[in-house]
C-alpha cells in the first residue's frame, strides 16, 4: 500500500512540475539538478534510483477474474451537436 501512495505521489509530481529534467547535469557525485530540490523531487529521485526500464513485468497467476456486463437502458443521439449520450448499467462480478 505505501509503494501505491508513493507511485501516485511521483505521477502526481511528473504531471504539477512546471521544472523540465533537462536541467539536470552530471557531476562526480550522479545527476544534480541546478534548482532547489523539493519533496518531490527526492521522493522521485528515491524511488527511480535502480529503475531498469527494459526490465518486464513478472507473470502473477494469482490473478482476480472480473466478469463486465453492460445493459444498454437509454440513447440519446444529436445529429445538429454531433452528440452520443448513452445511459446504461454496469454490472461487474468478481470470481
């Protein structure tokens, strides 16, 4: 649970920063960045520190079965707005 809120901090952090990573420099010490680092970006910087992207996922056979149902109950079709609304039930059941 706390990689989840730390991987929902991080993608919140890409997606807010204003600052682009082409500002990082590499020294003796690894990449400094040449502003202040804030909460985020140590927090980034903590969780990307061994991160392979050419690694695969690994193969769960725990896997949870979900069964998706949809019943179509209204449309409603605007040809001068160029509009589909659909009103329907969803109907999820998990095995």
């Amino acid at each position: 649970m706390a990689n989840i809120l730390r991987l929902v901090v991080v993608v919140c952090g890409f997606c807010s920063s204003d600052v682009a990573f082409a500002g990082f420099t590499t020294r003796k010490l690894g990449p400094q960045p040449i502003w202040n680092s804030t909460v985020t970006d140590k927090l980034r910087q903590d969780l990307l520190l061994n991160y392979d992207k050419f690694a695969r996922p690994a193969q769960h056979y725990n896997t949870t079965k979900v069964v998706f149902g949809l019943t179509i109950r209204h449309i409603e079709l605007n040809e001068f707005k160029s509009t589909l609304v659909v009103h329907s039930w969803i109907r999820l059941v998990l095995y």
